[in-house]
C-alpha cells in the first residue's frame, strides 16, 4: 500500500528516477571482513504492497525503489589517499554529535582512513568570512580518541550555522584542501546546498564524493519513515506536557497550554500527544482551524472547562497561522518562512476570551524547544545514528554522491537528494496517525471542528 504521508500518487513516483549517482567506477575490492556486502542491484521496495508493484510490471511500467544500504563489494576511493569532511548545518538537534562520533570511527577503524576534518559553523567553514574570527573556522582534526565521550553531549562539537553560501569557493576550498568525501549532516536546506555542491564538483570533473545524513527534528524529510532526533524530541516532550497538565489540574479552570517544534509538518506535537494521552486538543499545521464561532476552539476549550474544570493543549509552531492578520512573509537565513508565535498568540487570546466572560481561569504556558533540541540522543535514537552514519561511509567509500541515507519500511536506503527535497513530508489528516491523535484527545467531542482544506 501506498503511505498517506507522501506528496505523489504511484504515477508520478514510476516517473522518477530512483537511481544513486557515482563520482567514478569501483575498481577496489573491499577488505572488509566478515561483512554481508550488498549488491548494486539490490532494491528497497517503495510501495509495501507487492499487488501494486505487480500491477506495474503487467502495464510495463517502472516499479519505485530505491537503492539497498550497505557496504559494497568493490569500492571507489583508497584509503591511502582519503580525506574526508564533516559538515553540521543548521538548528541543532538530538544526535548530531552520535552521527559524527560515527562517521568517524567507522572511517577510521572500518577502511582505514585516517585523514578525517570537522568543518567549523556549517558551510560558512568551507569559505572565508570577516564576521568569524579565523581560528574559529580552522577545521578540526577528528580521530576516535576526539570523538570519544561526544555522543553524551547535545548540540555539535563542529557548531552551526543557517544561510547560503557561495558554492563555487566551497567546492574551490575541497579541492584545494584535497578533500574526496564530504558528509553534509542536516535538513532539507542543508541537503539543498549538498545537491548544488556536487553538482559544481560534477561541472568541474572532481572525484568528491557528496553524501548527506538527513537531520530534522521535525521528521518531514520526504521518502524516509523518520528522521534522527524525532524520538528524543516525542520522549521528551511526553513529561512536558504531563508537567502541563499537573499545573492545568492545580487550578479551578485550569489550562496547561505547551508548543512544540514543527514549523510545517505537526509530527511532534501529534506523536507527543498520543505518547502521553493527557491531551485535549493538538492542533498541528496540516489542519486549519478556527479560533472564534461555534466550532472555534475556545468555545470548544470552554465546554471542556464546563465540563472538567481543566484542559491541555498542545501546539505545533506552524499551526494557526491562518489566524494572523499580518500575513507579511519574513525568511530566516535558510530561507524558510518564519511563523507568527501561535503559543503566546493563543496564550493571550484564551486569557482574553474567558476575561471578557467572567470565567475564572488560569493559564500556564511552556515553550520547552530550545530545550529539546539541545539535548543528546537517547538510546532508540542514538543506535538510528550510528547505523545512518555507517551507511553514509559505506556510499562514500564505493563512490556514490548526490545523495542522502534513508530508512523505509524497516531497511536503510540511499536516495538521491532531489528526491529527497522534492516536497516536506507531512502527515495525512485522513492517515492513521491523525486519526489516532483525534480519538484519544476526543477534541470533537467539544464541538471543535476542524477545517481539512
């Protein structure tokens, strides 16, 4: 069956081209040792019905798939003459320092390459730029002995940044540093930058290899089940929202109100909601809604209070914002759109509602995001990196490029990069996903109706 979750119908999906690139033919024999290797060949079937793919084969058409993870039998780069760079760009996010310790190692003691740099602040370390002093964009040499403890910490041992670079003088800087394998570690944006870097590298004839581990703790990166970090962010956002609802139940009338991250696809605060099911309403940026009006949300959390005396919301950052009447478009340096702040927005409109009533009330607001984000890995989520990371040098090292590290339907994938930026994955409002948040919160049982448009 088809996900509910993804952009295209089966037709446009047999139209697309699945197929990983390579920087050159694998001559090497690999020396891997005690290893199942992966054939070229070997496929990961886009649709987990096998009655649909049949149905393509009998109209003689293409069935999606992409290409197997895993190590290859014949490899491209030698390690003798490897040098590797690892980029982090972007917000920071759970995990990000799991997937460098990993890339590392599995560099270092797995092929043997020993000749392997951190690149400083994002793609800004790949060029010149007065506004950092230069020893904070001098690379980092990395080897297991750096790497060792990094994966307990939040954040990036490399640092961050957002915003476009000059392509051109990135590519002039791996070539004149002789750098054959880049790892570009982050979103949709940052994979936007790897796809326009290998293909610079491709113009000018080089041998570097561009492989991307997607990083996006809102999980909307399309063609893939779940991106790193999402568990950590579901796992600790649970406890969050259960803190709201201590304070919602303290309180005659008492409402628990916390946003969550989710700029366009409402994949936290929905799985949140369900992991801990003390939530009323989870409002998410997939479905529009109504502030005001017998099907408005407040006359729902009304009835609600009239009824149970305390209620919780939880909010995805990107809902609502159908509500704002300066709909004036504002971008941040990666070129996405900045959201109007549904929380506080929310937060001063319910206050106002039940003031201008004479309702007693009271409301507590939390915004734990930067918080979330900050932390390191949890377990489900740092064993998710380990194996993105390893399959990332597995491509690498056998000469792929233009390409990021998937997971579908249980098996680890590579996906060529325009694939994977072609649309944001978001979640179904028909789907199960949806469909389970709203018969746990019963929302609907309030009179809040939303609008699916």
């Amino acid at each position: 069956m088809l996900p509910h979750n993804m952009s295209f119908s089966l037709d446009e999906l047999t139209k697309m081209d699945f197929n990983v690139s390579r920087v050159g033919e694998p001559t090497l024999e690999s020396t891997l040792k005690d290893v199942i290797f992966v054939g070229d060949t070997e496929r990961v079937s886009y649709c987990t019905d096998p009655t649909l793919n049949d149905e393509l084969r009998k109209k003689g058409k293409p069935v999606p798939a992409f290409v197997a993870a895993g190590p290859r039998r014949r490899l491209y780069f030698d390690k003798k003459w490897a040098k590797a760079a690892i980029v982090t760009c972007g917000g920071i996010c759970p995990g990000l320092n799991d997937v460098i310790k990993a890339i590392v190692t599995t560099l270092y003691y797995i092929y043997g390459v020993k000749s392997i740099y951190g690149i400083r602040f994002g793609y800004q370390g790949l060029v010149s730029d007065e506004k950092f002093d230069d020893k904070y964009l001098k690379p980092l040499e990395l080897d297991p002995d750096f790497v060792d403890d990094i994966h307990t910490l939040g954040g990036t041992v490399l640092g961050s940044s957002r915003g476009e670079q000059d392509v051109q003088k990135m590519v002039e800087t791996l070539e004149r540093e002789r750098i054959n394998m880049l790892f570009t570690i982050g979103g949709d944006g940052t994979q936007t930058g790897a796809h326009e870097i290998a293909k610079e590298i491709k113009k000018h004839n080089l041998n570097i290899s561009v492989i991307g581990v997607p990083k996006t703790i809102d999980n909307d990166l399309n063609f893939m089940d779940k991106t790193f970090g999402f568990e950590t962010a579901v796992e600790a956002a649970a406890p969050i929202i259960g803190c709201a609802h201590n304070e919602a139940k303290a309180a005659y009338n008492g409402i628990g109100l916390v946003k969550l991250m989710g700029r366009d696809s409402g994949f936290i605060a929905a799985s949140s909601s369900l992991a801990n099911s003390v939530v009323n309403f989870c409002l998410i940026p997939e479905v529009q809604f109504e502030l005001k009006g017998e099907n408005g949300l407040l006359e729902a959390l009304e009835r609600r209070l009239s009824k149970k005396h305390h209620a919780v919301i939880v909010v995805a950052e990107g809902a609502g914002q159908n509500l704002f009447n300066d709909r004036k478009t504002e971008k941040d340096a990666s070129g996405n759109i900045l959201h109007k702040d549904i929380g506080t927005f929310l937060r001063d409109e319910i206050k106002d509602y039940f003031k201008k009533k004479n309702i007693e009330h009271t409301v507590k607001y939390i915004d734990p995001s930067y918080i979330i984000r900050s932390l390191p890995a949890t377990g489900i989520d740092s064993t998710f990196c380990l194996h993105l990371a390893q399959h990332a040098v597995h491509a690498a090292m056998a000469g792929m490029t233009d390409m990021v590290v998937g997971n579908w339907n249980g098996y680890f994938t590579y996906v060529p990069i325009p694939l994977a930026i072609k649309a944001r994955r978001k979640i179904d409002p028909q789907g199960q996903l949806w469909q389970s948040v709203l018969l746990t919160t019963r929302q609907a049982s309030y009179g809040f109706i939303e609008n699916n448009k």
